[in-house]
C-alpha cells in the first residue's frame, strides 16, 4: 500500500502535535495536525522544515480573503504560509 505524508497547520486551535491516518482507494494517508493557534512565525518554521518531506500541506483556521463588503483582498499571513511551499 502506498502511503502519503499530509501537514496540517491549524491557526484556530492549540495543543499538541496529533497524528492519523486514513486510509482511501489503497492510499495510506498520515495526517499530523500541527495546533498552533495564531502563531505565524511557528507556521512558516514547521512548513519550512516539512517542505520536501510532505507529500501535500494544508492550512485551517484562518479566512484567504478578508474585507469589509465587497471591498476583500487575500489575507497578508495567509499568502505568506502559501508562499512558503510553493
């Protein structure tokens, strides 16, 4: 079975490290799921250093456009931690 390695970074929520694995179509997914509530510089340290290693990174807890209206640009931290692995 082949396995995929999935960073989850969690801006909302804090605690410690958790990791999972789900298993889809003979795909082993390990998720680790990284709570580090609002801390960016944390954010950009933890993708920096799984970049390479990762097959995949996903961030939660935080909106990619913010704005009053209609009036919305990209959030600057958001676009920041996307820039980090790309």
């Amino acid at each position: 079975m082949r396995e995929r390695r999935i960073i989850l970074v969690d801006l909302l929520r804090t605690g410690e490290p958790q990791e999972c694995s789900v298993e889809f179509s003979g795909v082993n997914f390990r998720i680790t799921t990284h709570r580090i509530g609002w801390d960016f510089e944390t954010a950009e340290k933890i993708l920096r250093s799984q970049d390479g290693f990762a097959d995949g990174f996903a961030i939660s807890g935080i909106q990619k456009r913010v704005g009053v209206g209609r009036d919305k640009v990209a959030h600057p931290g958001y676009l920041r931690l996307l820039r980090r692995v790309q």
